[in-house]
C-alpha cells in the first residue's frame, strides 16, 4: 500500500499545484449558483412537486426496480421509452441510467471493425470513454471545434485512405454535442449534415448528437435542436438527458429499431446495471406532462430573456475591460450566435 499511496499522493499534489485539483463543494447553502444546470428551475417548481407527489400515491412500485432491464419485465420503462419515441419523432428509444452510460455504451458497442469515428474536439468525456472500448478506436480521430472547413479535410483524409468508406463498405460517425457546455455555442448541424451528404454519396454516414444541454429548451415544447430544424430523419441517434433541465435522471437514445436491438445485447451500460428506479421513471414521465402542456416554452422564453439580458449587461462591462486579463469565447463578444439568434444559457 505505502508504494501505491505514494504514486496517489504524488498525482493528486501535481494537480494541485496546476490549481486543478478537484474538491467537492461544501457550505454553499447561502451562495447564489451559476453552475446549476437546472435551466427551468423545475427541481423546485412546486406545481411539478405536486404532481410527482399525486402520481408517487397511484402507483405500487415506486422503490427499486428489480434488477436489469434484461431480467426483469418493466412495464413502465417500456411505456415511457413508446412515449418518448412519439414525443421526440424517433422510430425507438431506450433508456439509460445517466447520460454518460448512454454515450459510453453507444460508442463503445455501434461503430464496427473497419469503421470511423470523427469527433468534436470538445465532446463530452463520455464519448471519449465509450471510444476507447470501440471496435473502432484506432480510428477515432478529432476535428477542430465547430469547424466545417477541419471536418471535411479529415473526411477527405478518410476516403483517400480507406477504400472501404471510399465506397460504401464501412461507416463514418460523427460525434457532436448541439450545444456545448464548454463554451455555450451551437453545432452547425444543418451544415454538417450537408457536408456529409456531399462527401458521402452513399449515405455512408452517421451523425451522432448529444442533447443533454437542450432537452427542455429549444423546439417546440423542448424537443430540442436537431428538432428546431427539422433534421430529425437525418441524425442516426440522439441522446437526452432528464438530470439537467427536467429535474429528474437518467437519459434516452433515441434511434432505430435495429440500433436499439443492437445496444439491449452489446451496450455493457445497458445490460450490467440495474435499471432506472420507479420512481424516477414516473418523475420524468411528470416532468415531460409539463413540456406538453406548455410550460416548458414559458420557461424556455423566461431564461432566453435572463441569458440575453445577462449576456448585454456582461459585454457592456467587457468592452471597457483589458482583453490581457480576461479569455471568453467568441459567443460573449458579439451580439448574435451561430444559430439563428438562439440564446444559449451557458456563459462560461
């Protein structure tokens, strides 16, 4: 023990000394929290309490769940997946535990032998996890952050190296988040699936979007950004997560028939874990009542408003700050975003 105690302490004194050494906060009560993802404040909506409560006393389970998904019959899981499937506009969804579980086991199950995986310099660790256990991972390489011009130059790479993409045999994935939560700043996915349809004449592509920082905001009652712009049909999968902006947990990827079959058998954060809790199956079930009854996009309209009013206020102050003292992302310094004026509710 004292050899390995040595090589923790050595590590975790290096981090501190970078002052990137993490501690978990404590004596926070009295603060104000700007790091809260709860962007609608539905975590302490007392009309959504209520109705978690009143529908908490119509159900008899509610504690546990009775193991994995694959030894025990859920119904209340398989009605929610349905309903998220229509709710969404997908041909199937599947739930996960969290989204980190969702990406991990997406990427380290579906991309084949042979295949490709090009990904946002900036995608979540989760990605990352799931790649490193992927029959591909020796060809996962990065594009530049939002760039179009670094995504197509690595294509191009791509095809002239792989004659079994070059013409149809194996796949291409994209990994991207819709929103960022690095910087705050959107994926030009309208763009994207442009270039890949240029590229890649026979439709050899797979645009992966990560939507956890989306769920609840953007389109209509929430759907999100793939969405907001109609590319629904165009997207292989999507994740969603109900930890952030619907107050609850766990997540969905949402996606074909034949990629959810795929991930029930080969996705090991599916299969090796006990499944969601009743009880958290029926809080997202409420939380998604009030995106369909429209609060969500009272909600949603109500923090645009902030994060733009915040967002003025803050570049007034930047513009007579030094530029020697302060690095923010391109988002802050300039009136619009990259989406149509979308607001984003992350100002890093």
């Amino acid at each position: 023990m004292g050899e390995l105690e040595g090589k923790l302490k050595k590590a975790l004194k290096s981090r501190e000394e970078r002052t990137i050494l993490r501690r978990l906060p404590t004596g926070t009560g009295s603060l104000i929290d700007f790091c809260s993802n709860d962007y609608l404040s539905l975590a302490s909506n007392s009309h959504l309490r209520t109705r978690f409560l009143n529908e908490l006393s119509k159900h008899e389970k509610i504690l546990g769940s009775g193991g994995s998904r694959l030894l025990t019959d859920i119904p209340g899981h398989e009605a929610l997946e349905t309903r998220l499937a229509s709710f969404f506009n997908a041909p199937a969804a599947l739930l996960f535990n969290s989204g980190f579980d969702a990406n991990a086991g997406f990427f380290a199950a579906v991309p084949q032998a042979g295949d490709v995986i090009l990904y946002d310099e900036y995608i979540h660790a989760s990605v990352h996890d799931g790649m490193r256990s992927s029959r591909a991972r020796d060809s996962a390489w990065s594009f530049k952050h939002n760039s179009l011009a670094s995504l197509e130059h690595l294509l191009g790479a791509v095809i002239e190296d792989r004659a079994s993409v070059r013409v149809g045999e194996n796949s291409v994935f994209v990994a991207v988040e819709s929103l960022y939560s690095m910087d705050g700043d959107f994926a030009p996915l309208r763009e994207i699936v442009s270039l890949l349809d240029r590229v890649l004449p026979y439709r050899n592509h797979h645009l992966v979007v990560d939507e956890a920082h989306t769920t609840g905001l953007y389109g209509e009652n929430g759907r999100g950004i793939v969405s907001m712009l109609g590319l629904e049909t165009r997207v292989t999968a999507r994740l969603h997560t109900f930890g952030k902006a619907l107050a609850g947990s766990g997540a969905v990827i949402l996606t074909s028939p034949l990629i959810r079959d795929y991930l029930v058998n080969y996705a090991r954060p599916f299969i090796y874990t006990t499944a969601l809790n009743h009880a958290s199956v029926i809080g997202i079930g409420c939380s998604f009542d009030m995106l369909e009854e429209d609060v969500g996009n009272q909600l949603s309209a109500q923090l645009a408003y902030i994060c733009a009013h915040f967002r003025r206020a803050l570049r007034s102050y930047l513009r007579t700050s030094s530029g020697n003292w302060i690095c923010l992302p391109d988002v802050l310094w300039t009136p619009e975003n990259d989406l149509n004026h979308v607001v984003s509710p992350i100002i890093p």
